[in-house]
C-alpha cells in the first residue's frame, strides 16, 4: 500500500512535495454524503457572516479593551483603520450527527489549499470517485484574480503596474508550494520571494530583486511580523512595514482584518454577546459556534484550551470529563494568551486498521463557500494528522 501511495504522489510532487513527510497523505478516499458536504459549505457562510459582524464589533473597542483580547498594541492602529475584506479563510468544522460546529477559523494565512483545490480531485479521479469540490479551483482562481485588482485599487493603481509578490518562509515546503500554486492561477506577472529575503524602509517594501513591493501575498502571520528585527541593527521591522501598509503604499493579502479575524479571542466575543444578539441581526450562524471564554473559570469540562494566535494544534490541551488530559506543547505558543472552548468529540474512522478522529473544513474564497477537504488525526489535530482525501 505505501508503495502504490508513494507511486501516484510522487507524480504530482512537484506542486505537493510534503505529501510524504509523516506518511501526511492517505492513499484512498473517504465517502462523504453530498448533503454532508452542502451543510458544510452552508455553515462556512453562515459562520463567516457571525465572524465578520463580530470582527465590526470587536474594531469599535477602545485600544485597552483590544490589548486585553490579547491584540498586540503594535497592530491597533491598522485594525482600526483597514476595511478590507479577507481574500481566502478555512473554517475547520466537527460535523456530529446532524450538528456541526465551528472547532476555529484560520482567516489569516490559511493553507491546506493545494490539498484541496487540486490534490483532493486528482485522487478522487484515480479511484474512479467523483469528486466534491469540482468547480472550486476555477473559483478560487477567478476570486484570487479579482482580489488582486482589488488591491491594485486599493493602491489606486492598476494591477498590471504592480509588483505582485507571493512570500512564504525559505524552510517552509507546504509555505512555499502553497504560494506557487496560487502564484500559477495568477493571470498577472507575480514572483515568488521568500519571507527572509524581503527589505523595507521608509519609503518602501523591497524584494529579492531590489523591486518595489506593491502587493504582498504572504503566509507569513503578523504577529510574528509584529516581533521581527532586522539582525544587522536589531530595528523593529514592523516600524517600517505599519505606515507602508497604512499610507497605502503596500497591500496585503490577507489583509490585516484578517488578523482580527485570526484571533480566537473572537469567539469568546461571540460567545459574550450572545444568541439572541446575532438572531436580531438576522445573522444565523450562532448555532455553529461552541462556547469559548476568556477565563478558564467560566467553563467546565470537557473543555479545549488554545493560544489566542495558535496554530496546527501547538499548545493545544484537550481536558475531558474524566480528568483525561491530551497535550500537544510548543514552548514557542506557550507565552499567548488563552481561549477555553466546549469540548466536542470527532466522529471516529478507521483508516489501515487504526483509528482516527475525523475533521472537515470548508474555505471561504471572497466570502463564497467553496472547498471542501478533511484531515484525520488523534485528540488534537495538528501538523502532524493526515490528509484524507473525499469522493461522493
């Protein structure tokens, strides 16, 4: 079985070389019910509407307010002012029975794209299955295109006048295949740079090449850009980066709502104003969303404590009933603040006689529900769960 998995990825290893890193990418396909798929795809929007609205909500607070939902002082001013909307979002659901909710949303630089915009069809193809998200690469490309123009605008520019760069760390392979594969659905001229390579000043943002910057696409998060310094003169980048983006003279894809967006400090907001406040806003979303605080007084277990800017599962600790406690620690997330939210169990699969717990996600591409794809991992999952390709 290794062997025929290793044989069919290795054909596309060019756009998917960490498919092998951990045996990352299950050989089959698992059956899922068209109207499994439909509520999913359903519930992305209706949580991504409650998301934004509580993004609006939470912009108005006063500066402190924010410094206590854990926003770094350094981002303020730019949440504040940009009203852009996120490009591209991945909402990662439990899907229980006939429930389905919210685990959390990577709104910011969210990946597992090549996975399932391209990846997930091409396996579907090989077993004979059809695949669910059929439409959603021409989707995702004409929503990337558009949003481009839209920065472009935003520079009050035309975007074939722009300098379009796709960033990602130099050691980041998923990073790196990420960006160019976005980079290939492009239509305008775009570079790949990598993160470290990227200068700034007053004036400007500078690529490998020495070139003016106009429009960024990074998967790079801002509270790390937030915590960079140049290692010559140890300045703060951010000093510089702040006001490119704030003049407009610099665009980011995601932008910076996105970040407010990113943090999960959000859904205890969400939780905080309630129910009845999303229903008179005619929002209907709120049913999605499991209860998440800010204080780990406020809930009882079973309960899931995350960093307020965790990702891939880092310093996630599952408390369950029974005093049961999963951990999965990372010293460099330990120093965030920290979310509590209801504890939900994944539904149970078997995959090569063990047994895994089964999470599907759905993208947002310019707030359009598109892209469905599933990962398959242990009490938390993180980097290392699989990815297990879907059919209908």
């Amino acid at each position: 079985m290794n062997n025929s998995r290793h044989k069919f990825y290795q054909q596309y290893q060019d756009i998917f070389n960490w498919y092998d890193v951990d045996e990352y990418a299950c050989y089959e396909i698992l059956m899922v019910a068209p109207e499994t798929v439909e509520k999913v795809k359903q519930a992305a929007t209706r949580v991504w509407q409650v998301l934004n609205y509580a993004a609006q909500v939470m912009k108005q607070f006063d500066e402190q307010t924010l410094i206590e939902f854990d926003y770094p002082q350094p981002t303020l001013r730019l949440i504040k002012s940009n009203k852009q909307v996120p490009f591209i979002a991945r909402c990662d659901f439990a899907v229980v029975n006939d429930n389905i909710y919210l685990l959390e949303c990577n709104a910011e630089v969210a990946t597992f794209i090549v996975e399932t915009f391209k990846i997930n069809g091409l396996v579907a193809q090989h077993f004979g299955k059809l695949d669910p998200n059929i439409h959603a690469e021409a989707v995702l490309q004409i929503g990337l295109n558009k949003y481009i123009e839209e920065s472009a605008k935003y520079l009050n520019k035309s975007p074939k006048d722009c300098n379009i760069i796709f960033a990602a760390l130099s050691q980041a392979p998923e990073d790196i295949g990420t960006v160019e594969y976005l980079m290939s659905l492009c239509h305008y001229q775009s570079a790949f740079c990598p993160i470290e390579s990227i200068a700034m000043d007053e004036d400007g943002c500078y690529d490998h090449r020495g070139d003016t910057v106009d429009i960024l696409y990074r998967i790079y998060p801002t509270e790390w850009m937030v915590e960079d310094k140049d290692p010559q003169c140890g300045v703060n980048l951010w000093d510089y980066f702040e006001p490119l983006v704030y003049s407009r003279k610099l665009a980011l894809i995601n932008p910076v709502s996105a970040f407010v967006m990113q943090n999960k400090a959000l859904m205890a907001l969400i939780t905080q104003l309630g129910s009845d406040f999303f229903i008179q806003k005619n929002l209907l979303g709120f049913a999605h969303f499991l209860p998440t605080f800010m204080e780990r007084e406020q809930i009882n277990p079973p309960l899931v404590a995350k960093p307020t800017w965790g990702r891939e599962g880092r310093e996630v600790e599952v408390i369950k009933s029974n005093g049961e406690i999963a951990r999965n620690p990372d010293p460099e997330y330990a120093g965030f603040a920290k979310v509590y939210q209801k504890y939900v169990d994944l539904p149970l699969i078997k995959v090569e006689e063990e047994e895994y717990k089964l999470q599907l996600s759905c993208f947002l591409i310019n707030g359009v529900a598109e892209g469905v794809a599933a990962r398959i991992g242990k009490d938390v999952i993180n980097n290392h769960s699989k990815f297990m390709p879907i059919g209908l």
